[in-house]
C-alpha cells in the first residue's frame, strides 16, 4: 500500500547532509552551476539537481537513470511551486520551530556519530557553521510541509471510503502485516530521601569550588558528570531554546552570561553546575555536571515492596492497567503524557498503540516475548536511557501473529492508507491547477522527460 507523498515532495535532510559534505572518501564531481528549472519566482540550480540525482540513483540502474532523473525533476518543480504558493499566501515558518528542527536533526546524526565531536570531524565543519549551511534549506523543508499541511488541512475519509479504498486492492497485493503488540509499560522510581539529596549537592558544590578556583570545567565533567548523555563531550549539550529543556534549566540557561558559571541548581533529573558558552538571541549553547542523589538500599527495599504490592494487585484483577499508571507511575521526564497514554509505547510512525514487535527496545522486546496477552511481567529493577534505576512491570495488552492485511484486524492502518490516497489526490489536483497559472520554464535539455512538457508555459 501507498504511504504519504509527502516525504517524495520535499527533500530529506540525509540529502542536506550530502550536500555539504561527501559521503566518501572521495570529493564528488564539481558542476558549473547554472538554473535547470524557473518556477514563478523560484529557480532549481543545477548543483541542487546533481546531488539530488546523486542521492536518487545510489544503487539503481543505469536503464532506470533517466526514469528516476525525470521524476526527481518533477519533484523538486512541485517543491518550488508550493514555495512559490506560500509566498503569495503569506505562510512563515516561526524560528523557534525551524531552530527547534534543525536541533532535532542535528540531535539524531549526533547519536548516528557517536558525538558531537565525531560529527564536526565527518562535517569538516563547526555545528554552529553547519546550522548556518543547511538553515535555507530546512526553512524550504518546512514552509513546504506547511503548505502541503494547508492544502490537506481538510481531507476527511468516512469508513465507507476505507472500505471501498480497502476492495479495490487485489488480494494478492496486500501486504503481509508483521508481529504486532501492544505493549505498557508501569515504571516505580525509588524515592530519593533529603539526605541523599543534600549529599548530592554538597558534592557538587566541591566541583562547582574547584571549576572557580581554574580547574578545567570539561575535565570535570567527564569525570563526575551522571548525563550519559553529554559526559563524554565534557558536559556539553546541543544548542536549545526556549521551551526545550525543564523549566529551571531553562530559567538558569537565559539568566546566565556568556562564559559565567552557575551556582549550584536543581531540576527533576537532579542537581547541576552550568556554563554558557554563547547566547544567540532565543539560542543558547551551555555545558553542565550533573550530580543525582543517589538511593540507598531502604530506598530500594521499599520501592520493591511498593511495586510487588501493584503487580499482585493488576495479577488479582483488583486495579486495571490505565488506573495503576495513572495511580502509581513516575513522571517520565521525556515522556510527559505516559500517564495520559497508560504507558503504552507508542508507535512514532503512525501514533498508534499498536506497534510492531521489532520496533520495541531490545530489553522490552525480552520480556514481551515471555508473556501471553493479558499478562504481566514480574517486577524487575532496569536502567532507563538516561542512568536512572526504577522498578518495572511490562503489560502485554495484545499480540496479533503476521497476517494479511485485513479490515479487522488493521482498520487504523488502512484508514491512514485511505486518507493518504485522498491527500495525494487532492494534491495532485492541486499541482495540476497552479502550474497551469504559473510561469514555469524547464532548462534540463539533457532529460527527455515526454511528460513534462506540457508544464512549461509562459
């Protein structure tokens, strides 16, 4: 079945990547650059085009270069006349939001990387000077997706519409559904008492003495800081803004000046040391030492003694699931609605409960595959991401086997699949309309793209 064309329309950001920087050990070819393409009052240069073509044909045959090449064209001339649209209609994509995806980004090549280090050496290239690079860009990226979003805004599909999407699939072109679960997952953390607590900050008042009196902030980071996250880079964290960190982070972070060090603070995830570096408007780049008050083990014992009291009482049937997440759960501090959702893992894809069992982290995965639905994993003490202990029971609410597709078991999956088709009608429509009225003009004479010939008009 057919997922959204949206993504087909605007270019991906491992393409942004390989635009500013190689993908081998060998500089790709350099192009004069020149206009392939005028659409309204928006161009295609041929620089753009070839690392597009680059991308496109990576393992693809040579027979097929020319059908890819043609198609690639036609993407980008819808691309540019949705930009030329949301220019005309007045659209703007707010900077919080471009600068709040552009670190999203950079925050997922960082992992693939391994660091923020690694990744400057693969970019040959500072992350602030690489922002600056790929910023057009993503801004392009995003005011795009705003005008697709005004376009489909409101595309509705009704049940008769997903079935009669649903019968006009050939039976043997239906797609073979893998494991699917459901899957929650109820997590106890161990209450952190104020002794513990007071400890933790003395502690970091001694390394906060040692950073004022000249030893190096970064050295001291790698050796006591508890974010896995940012230890190895000598506490320092990606550029955030507003509204992208807990509050008391985020009020230290735009109090402080730059190269200044904070006093000692806490915030949920514990007690931290700041520095900023550099303040750019609403942006800020700031390292920081975290120290966590630590559990002893009452601590332990008596979590353990709380979550078993919850595990016999959902084995009992006296507490259903949602109540005993809502009831008993700590706050996730990533996922702020896990109790609005029971605990389920969501499916990032599509947003649904129901997610396939290769999606799930590797030690979920361990014990779902031990479980019947209905049942319930015995307590287990585990390390969540950041470094953190907490007790946790995983619930097994469903388990369907791999199938052919079908209205039953997959309705959700073939409503999305119904409504996209409804979209990409509609914005088939929709290109089919405006570059009639748009002045567009093709200058790839090398193509010979029979189909795009009827768009170039004055």
């Amino acid at each position: 079945m057919r997922g959204c064309l949206l993504m087909v329309l605007l270019t991906s950001f491992g393409t942004l990547m390989a635009q500013l920087k190689p993908s081998g050990p060998f500089l790709p070819p350099q192009y004069v650059d020149g206009v392939v393409a005028v659409v309204g009052s928006k161009i295609i240069l041929q620089s753009d085009f070839e690392t597009e073509k680059m991308q496109m044909t990576k393992g693809s045959s040579l027979k097929d270069s020319q059908m890819i090449h043609c198609n690639l064209l036609k993407d980008m001339i819808i691309q540019k006349l949705l930009l030329n649209q949301a220019e005309l209609d007045s659209l703007t994509v707010p900077v919080d939001q471009l600068e709040s995806e552009i670190d999203n980004r950079l925050r997922y090549y960082q992992k693939q990387a391994g660091s923020m280090a690694e990744l400057e050496k693969y970019l040959g290239k500072t992350v602030n000077e690489f922002k600056d690079d790929i910023r057009p860009k993503m801004q392009e990226q995003l005011l795009a997706k705003q005008m697709y979003g005004e376009i489909t805004k409101n595309i509705r599909i009704s049940p008769q519409e997903v079935k009669q999407f649903y019968e006009s699939i050939l039976q043997d072109s239906l797609p073979i559904i893998s494991t699917e679960v459901e899957v929650g997952q109820l997590m106890i953390e161990p209450i952190v008492t104020s002794e513990a607590k007071e400890f933790a900050k003395a502690q970091l008042e001694d390394i906060r003495a040692r950073i004022l009196r000249g030893e190096n902030f970064e050295k001291l980071a790698r050796a006591y800081s508890m974010d896995p996250g940012s230890k190895s880079q000598g506490g320092m964290l990606p550029e955030f803004g507003r509204g992208e960190m807990v509050p008391a982070f985020e009020r230290m972070a735009f109090k402080l000046k730059p190269d200044s060090v904070s006093p000692v603070f806490e915030s949920d995830f514990g007690f931290h040391v700041m520095k900023l570096t550099k303040r750019r408007g609403e942006r800020v780049m700031a390292s920081h030492i975290l120290i966590r008050a630590e559990n002893t083990s009452e601590d332990y014992k008596f979590a353990s003694m709380r979550v078993d009291s919850v595990y016999q009482r959902l084995v009992m049937g006296d507490i259903k699931w949602c109540d005993a997440v809502k009831k008993y759960a700590t706050d996730d501090k990533y996922n702020r609605d896990i109790k609005g959702n029971c605990g389920f893992i969501i499916d990032q894809m599509t947003g649904m409960q129901k997610t396939t069992f290769e999606s799930l982290p590797g030690d979920v995965k361990r014990v779902v595959d031990k479980l019947k639905p209905g049942e319930y994993s015995a307590p287990e003490l585990v390390t969540t991401p950041d470094g953190r202990s907490v007790y946790r029971i995983v619930y097994l609410q469903s388990f369907i086997a791999p199938h052919q597709a079908n209205l039953v078991q997959d309705y959700s999956r073939i409503q999305m699949e119904a409504e996209a088709k409804k979209k990409q009608k509609a914005m088939d429509d929709w290109v089919t309309k405006h570059r009639i009225k748009t002045y567009i003009r093709i200058k790839a004479r090398d193509l010979e793209c029979a189909e795009m010939d009827a768009w170039e008009h004055d």
